[in-house]
C-alpha cells in the first residue's frame, strides 16, 4: 500500500513527524498525551454531547477540508486532540482512505521508539449498522512518507462485535503472525508499539490491552536505523466499496469509528552503535570490523575494544589487539583491522571475540561482543622434490646415513618417503639403498663397489597421504683412499701402501685381532701368529680342605688361562691369619694353592677361608677370589677336654668346643671318668681316688680335682702317722693324674690325697 501526499495534504488534517534530527542526551521523551476521559464508550460517536464535527458539509456532500475527522470539543471551547476517523457516507481521497497523521512536537526521532495510543472501535448509530467494507489502521511512514509497517484492525466475517489484528509489510503485504489476535468493539484498549535496534536491525513488537485481556504479538524486523527514519504516524479509515462519482467525488460507505486519544511518542536519544559478527577467510591478511551509527553527531565517538580468545589464540591464529576505535565527528562509521595469521594447517574453523567498551554515558552498544569466525582456507597441495645428487665411500656398511631428502610441503603436511625403483648391481637380490623417514641408508654395501659402478640412481616417490612427486636420487660412490672402509683404524692407503692388509678385511692375517689394533701393539698384522698382548684370566674359585691339615698340603690347583699362551705367576695379594699367629693361612708354588699354617684351618672358629689371587703374565694382570672351605675333623678333641667331637657329640652330647659344658666347673672327661654328667651343673664328681700300678714300680694316682683347691698326696705305714709328700697339687677342674715311683723312701702300704 503507498499513501499519495501531494497538494491534497491541504484537504486533511495531517500530523507529521520531523526528520531533522537534532542529538540530546539520553532520555525519554514524551511527544504529548492528551485526555479521553469525556468520551462514553456506550454511545456511538454521533450520540456522544461533547463530540462535534468541523466538517460543514452533511452526508453526500462534496468533500471539506477535514473530511474524516471530528475533534472533542471542550465546555470551554477549546477543542481536544482527541479525535476519531470514519462514520457514514463520508468522501474519501485518495479513493477509499481518510488519512490523519500524528505531528508530535519533538525535533526529530532518536535510536529507539515507542508509540502509544487509546483507541475505541464501535457503530456510528445507536443502532449498530455493520458495514464489512472498512479497515482501521495505524502505519509508520518514513522519511519519504512511504509506508515502513501498518497494525490493522479488520472486519471478521459475520461477527459485527469483534475486529482481527493483521500486520502489513512495507508493500501491504500481510505479515505472518504466530497467533490470530481478536478485539471487541466497543471498548477502550490501549496500544503501545515498541522499535528497540536488535543487532543487524529493529525489532517491532506490540502490545494491546485492557482492563480484562493483554496482547502481546512480535510484528516483524526492520532494517538497522529504521526508527531513526520515522516521520510520521497515520491513522487511516480505509473503505474498501469507495465509488468515485462522475463528478470526481469520491464516496465510501462505512458505518464504524475509530476513536483515539491520549496518543504519546517518546524516543531514546542514545547513540546506538551496530558491530556485527565477521567472517573471514584464513588466508585473508586482516578482518575488517565496520562499527556505525545511524546519524551524525557533532563530537567523536570514542569505543574501547580489546581481542579475547575463543578456540583462536592471539600469536598462533590473530594478532592480539586492544585500543580505541573513533567515528569521527560528522561521520557515521569508522572501520578497525585485526591481522590474521594462517597457519597453513586442516583444521576446524576457529572464533575469538572483540569487546567493546565507553566512558561516554550517552553511547550505547547493539553488541558490546562480536564474535569473529575464522574459515579454515586449508587446501591441500602436492608436495614437491627435486632431482638430488649425494656421495658415500664404496664399501660403506648396511645402514650408513648417506643424507637426508629434502622435499617441501606448501601445507606443511607429513611427508613420507619410498624407493620407486631401486638398484642391484651385485645381483644378489638385496636393493643397495633403502629409506627410514627422510634419510637415505646403505641396505647393501656389496652394491657400492667403485671399481664395477661409480654411481647409483634411485626413483623415490614423495607423499602427504594423498599426492605425490618423484625425483631422482644420483648416489655418486667415492673412491676415497684416506677412508677406514673395514672400520679396523686403519685408512686404505696404509694398510695397502704400509701394512700390505686389506683395506675391505678388519682381520687381514684373521688371528681374531683387527688390523689397527695389531699395528697399535707393534705386531705384524699381516702375521697370524703374531698379535697383541691380552691380560691373563682367571675366575673365582672354590676349594675344600680338612681342618688341622699339615702345612705344605696340596689344596687345589689354580685354574687359569691366558689368549697368548704367556708364562704365568700367581700370587697371594691378600691372605688370611685367623689364629693371628703372624703365619699366614696358605701360600702359593706355582699355579698350586697350598697350607701355610694348619692352625689357621680351624672349622670350628672359621668354616671358610678367602684370599685374593693375582695372576701375570709378567705385563698385564687379572684377580679372582678363592675360596677354601674347611671340612670338620670330629676325630678330633678342640677343646682338649680330653674327648673327641663325635665322642662329645654322639656319645655325650656334650660340646666339642667347651671343655665344661655344664658349666659345673670340672672338665667333660673327668665328670665322666668319675661318673657324674657332663651335662648337668648340679652333677659333680665324687671325691675318689683311683690307683694304677704301672711298671718300673710307678704308681698312678687319679681323683677328680676341684678348682682352686689344694691337695696333697700323704703316705702311712700303719694308717695313724701320715707323711706329705712334697708337692702340692692345685685343682682345675679336671682328673688330676699324679705318677709316683714305688722306692725304699715311699714304699708304705698306704696312700691318700688330703684337701689342704
């Protein structure tokens, strides 16, 4: 739908809206507001006392300046703004439409608006007359007074009580509503459409209420600074049965009004910035951020922004940035740029954000955070090697490096290697070169022989996993004279000029010793019967001997060897003394191990005897451990109580290392010579003397002899006048054994030894 203003905008009462914009500070401003309260929304407006028409002409007459409108005349005569449009047979230009637009008195429209109105539909006639053929509509009209968006109220089919609310594009088009919205006629609702900047445009959402029902209906998205652009608010009778006469009146037939009052306009005066979301390419050098205002203003505006990651980091994927953006003043854009960094790699696409800041109170922000998406810009390219051309000494060993391929990868992309065609020269099957990653190895050094091939060429195939490139590899063979081929220390031109060995051969003569190392040790390489010194071996061993062996036993032969088949000499670096005697436990003659001191050989006080043995070979050394273990005499008495350690052990369970075992004070052997145990402390000898006469007229004399006790042996002819013999016997703890001769000077009958 589009409204004609031309020199008919004389014929209407019209109400525009300024499009000179003039900045203030934010607030809100109401246009005007007026009053509704004489209008009696029981009587159709032709009933109501305090409503007039200024319209001079009656029904069929020719048009008149006002035609549509009637005015509230007040008791003082003053008129009201309150006003309605329609009623019955009234003219209409152009054809079918009474327009009656809003002036309200500000100097112009700021980022945000909102617009209200009392508006009362209801019969022209008390008796309610239905007419179908007429709309009512409220339309925002532009700053060339074309239509941007109308709310109307139409007819519904057959109900003369109720209208439907449709919206209408710029083209009067009906706009898509969620819902289908009824009013009633005959009551008073108040409408209030609301215009905010919602991002990229203006959001348009309605209200419409009363005292028992509210609407609530979102309307349709303008594009961004469109409320900056209102001019004006229509109200409009439309008749769709408008007949246009011979006489070029126009007539239309309606039989409604609608009545409005207390209509009001108030606007934010802050100056909204728009920042939109971007999108840029990785491979783009920078992004370009448009940051825009609807109208000039006559001073800077001053933005704050800063980058902030997002799965894009600041160095790897953008240049971090944080300053001041400025629109200058009379302008309405200013543009910054973020530098973007392409990292060549496959990946998903990546965002950071860019937020937005001001110390100016009347600036305000659509977005204070876009959001910059970055597309990957990955595409893949083959990679690329050229011909190369590398050398290597003839003979080198299986798995020298010869040198690295270098190949390139416009994405940076994984390469990987392979040997396309190979070479064989020697026949045997196995290819002379072979690839581990990016190097290329010997595989057969049996290949590179200078004297049959001096160069080698390979094809080797490059690839990212999805293209490839081929080259070839020229592997020149070096006939290098200075070079260790065999890797024996010595080059080629000694050992073919010098030594007269081979230079392919590390053990010419193959005595098991290589070539330099035989020059080193001043023998004749060439020579496999002569070599270089080795240090004799010997290992830890272990021997077994009796305890209490004679000195100059045999232990055991020293096991040694010597690779040169040297005259070796062992000796005894460290022995052992365990009776600390000074006389040391064993001793070497020859390669033989020897005893050196039975006394030491007592496994009763040290079961195992360790020495350290050195071998020479009269240059270099070696040294072992040897280990002589005792074995255990039990023939024999270590106590020298008199018993045998199997006697002990076996027979009296007594020990083979105390003389007392029971601790009684009186040795094993007396208590049981005497007959009491050798076990039990409480068991003691009885005080017996035993006689023995022996030959050569000797007499032997026994009797268990107490510790620290003196005894002396008497002698008696007739038993009453007893004769001490000189000597005194001190006790111990053992059988005393005291041999007399049997002579003229004791030669009594009687005999008996006395505690003193």
């Amino acid at each position: 739908m589009r409204y004609y203003f031309n020199h008919l905008l004389s014929a209407l009462l019209i109400f525009t809206i300024s499009n000179h914009v003039q900045m203030v500070s934010a607030q809100t401003v109401d246009v005007y507001s007026t009053n509704f309260d004489s209008l009696n929304p029981g009587l159709a407006l032709t009933g109501q006392d305090g409503w007039k028409t200024n319209d001079p002409k009656g029904p069929g007459e020719p048009a008149g300046e006002s035609d549509g409108l009637t005015r509230l005349v007040l008791p003082d005569g003053a008129t009201s703004r309150a006003a309605y449009i329609g009623g019955p047979y009234r003219a209409a230009y152009p054809p079918g439409r009474t327009n009656v637009m809003l002036w309200p008195e500000i100097n112009g429209i700021g980022a945000t608006l909102k617009f209200t109105v009392s508006i009362l539909i209801q019969p022209s006639d008390s008796n309610g007359i239905y007419s179908e053929s007429d709309t009512f509509a409220w339309t925002f009209l532009d700053d060339t007074y074309n239509p941007m968006f109308s709310i109307a109220f139409e007819p519904t089919d057959n109900d003369p009580e109720s209208r439907k609310i449709t919206v209408l594009n710029e083209n009067g088009a009906k706009v898509n509503l969620e819902e289908q919205h009824l009013i009633n006629i005959r009551q008073l609702y108040e409408l209030e459409v609301l215009m905010v900047p919602n991002g990229e445009h203006v959001s348009v959402s309605a209200n419409l209420s009363n005292t028992i029902s509210e609407i609530n209906f979102a309307i349709l998205n303008l594009p961004a600074c469109s409320t900056n652009r209102v001019t004006g608010v229509a109200a409009n009778w439309i008749m769709t049965d408008a007949k246009v006469h011979g006489n070029g009146i126009v007539t239309g037939f309606g039989s409604n009004y609608m009545a409005f009052d207390n209509y009001a306009l108030s606007t934010d005066n802050s100056v909204y910035v728009g920042i939109e979301d971007e999108t840029v390419s990785e491979s783009d050098q920078f992004v370009n951020i448009l940051a825009t205002i609807c109208d000039p203003i006559d001073e800077d505006v001053v933005i704050k922004y800063k980058t902030v990651d997002g799965s894009a980091i600041a160095g790897l994927d953008y240049e971090s940035s944080e300053a001041v953006l400025i629109i200058p003043a009379g302008q309405v854009s200013a543009n910054l740029k973020v530098p973007i960094m392409d990292d060549s790699s496959n990946e998903e696409n990546e965002f950071f954000s860019v937020r937005f800041s001001t110390e100016d109170q009347k600036i305000k922000f659509i977005d204070s955070e876009i959001t910059v998406t970055i597309e990957n810009s990955y595409t893949n390219l083959k990679p690329v090697i050229a011909d190369q051309t590398f050398e290597v000494q003839e003979n080198s060993p299986k798995d020298r490096i010869i040198r690295v391929i270098v190949a390139t990868d416009p994405n940076e992309d994984t390469l990987s290697f392979s040997i396309t065609s190979n070479a064989d020269p020697n026949g045997n099957g196995t290819p002379a070169l072979r690839i581990a990653d990016n190097q290329l190895l010997v595989n057969d050094s049996g290949d590179l022989d200078f004297e049959k091939q001096s160069a080698l060429q390979v094809t080797v195939t490059v690839s990212d996993g999805e293209l490839t490139d081929q080259a070839i590899i020229t592997v020149n063979l070096n006939d290098d004279r200075e070079e260790d081929a065999d890797g024996d220390g010595l080059t080629q031109s000694q050992e073919e000029d010098i030594y007269g060995t081979s230079d392919t051969n590390v053990d010419t003569d193959g005595d098991g010793y290589a070539d330099g190392a035989e020059v080193t040790a001043q023998v004749d390489p060439a020579d496999p019967n002569s070599f270089p010194n080795e240090a004799p071996v010997i290992a830890n061993q272990s021997f077994s001997v009796d305890e209490n062996t004679a000195n100059g036993t045999i232990v055991g032969t020293i096991a040694t060897t010597d690779a040169n088949q040297d005259t070796l000499i062992c000796t005894i670096t460290e022995n052992k003394d365990p009776d600390q005697d000074g006389n040391e436990a064993l001793r070497v003659e020859g390669n033989k191990l020897l005893v050196n001191d039975s006394g030491d050989l007592d496994f009763e006080k040290q079961s195992a005897l360790q020495v350290t043995i050195t071998v020479s070979d009269g240059e270099l050394t070696d040294q072992a451990i040897i280990t002589v273990n005792l074995k255990d005499d039990r023939e024999e008495d270590a106590d020298g109580d008199g018993l045998t350690q199997s006697q002990e052990e076996d027979i009296y369970g007594t020990s083979d290392t105390n003389v007392d075992t029971d601790g009684d004070g009186y040795a094993d052997d007396c208590e049981i010579l005497f007959r009491s145990s050798p076990n039990n402390a409480k068991s003691v000898p009885a005080f017996k003397i035993k006689m023995n006469v022996l030959e050569g007229n000797r007499l032997e004399l026994l009797f268990p002899g107490e510790k620290r006790t003196l005894y002396s042996v008497q002698t008696s002819d007739d038993m009453k006048i007893w004769l001490s013999l000189e000597k005194l016997i001190i006790g111990q703890g053992d059988t005393v054994q005291e041999i007399f001769s049997i002579s003229r000077a004791n030669s009594g009958y009687y005999w008996r030894v006395r505690k003193e």
